[in-house]
C-alpha cells in the first residue's frame, strides 16, 4: 500500500483548573466554535464540541501524523490564551495540566454526539468528577485518585 491513512476516533475530556466555573454561558458557544476550530487546523476532524461552566468534551478523529498529547497540548494551550482575551473576568483562565482521551468505533460516535449534545442536563444529576471516574472505570483505566484532580 503505497498510501497511509487512518481515522482514529477520540473523546477527549478536560477540565478548568481546579474545576473552577470559567466558561461562563456567555463565552461558552465561542469556545466550543473556537476549540472545534482549533481541532481542524491541526487537520482532525472536530465532530462535536460541548461541555458547561467547568469542561469540555470533544468527539475528533485523530491526525495521522500526531499523537494524542501534541494534540491535547495544542488544543489546550491556543484555546487558553483565546479565552484569556474574551472577557475581564478570564485573565486568570487555565486549564487543568491533565485530560481523559478515550477511543470509540465509528458505530459508538451518535451516541457520543448525543451525550455531548446533552451535558447540561446530564450535569444536573451529576458532577464533572462522578462523570471522569466512570469514563475511566468504563474503559478499564487504573488510576490513583490522588493525581487525577489538580
């Protein structure tokens, strides 16, 4: 085959800082355009973007030639000082120095759109750390609860 190619399909989750409500209502849809945005300059695909006032999810393929921390690093880091410059009240914005990156099949990615499509109903009954832990018992993730929260 004289031809790479790939489609690898990713949900990756992060938080603010110390969990911290900074992605006020009003900034929020600009975000999620921005970080989808962010995603397909870094040639990903960038399906659905969504979270509330304390994280993000974002359905994407992965680049071919990146692996998934340059990806994250990238995403984090211009999405960041973007937000820094959006309201007076942001100049402090950061997010957490972690993320989850899970992967999903081509059949699992409606049912991640749906679910992303839904946070703010879905973080009425539930907060952003109940969701991580069972993303990573889900996917069968040891961890120590010591360092997952910064």
């Amino acid at each position: 085959m004289a031809q790479s190619l790939s489609k690898i399909l990713l949900h990756l989750v992060f938080s603010t800082k110390n969990h911290e409500p900074w992605i006020i209502p009003e900034i929020r849809p600009a975000l999620h355009a921005y970080l989808a945005g962010t995603v397909r300059a870094l040639n990903a695909e960038a399906y659905r973007v969504g979270g509330v006032a304390d994280h993000v999810h974002l359905a994407c393929t992965l680049p071919r030639t990146m692996p998934v921390s340059k990806l994250l690093e990238e995403i984090k880091k211009s999405s960041s000082a973007w937000m820094k410059q959006q309201h007076p009240t942001c100049h402090g914005f950061t997010w957490q120095a972690g993320y989850g990156a899970f992967s999903l099949g081509q059949s699992q990615l409606d049912v991640l759109i749906a679910y992303i499509d839904k946070q703010e109903e879905h973080h009425r009954r539930r907060t952003f750390k109940e969701e991580f832990v069972e993303f990573l018992k889900r996917y069968g993730i040891d961890y120590d609860e010591r360092y997952v929260w910064d």
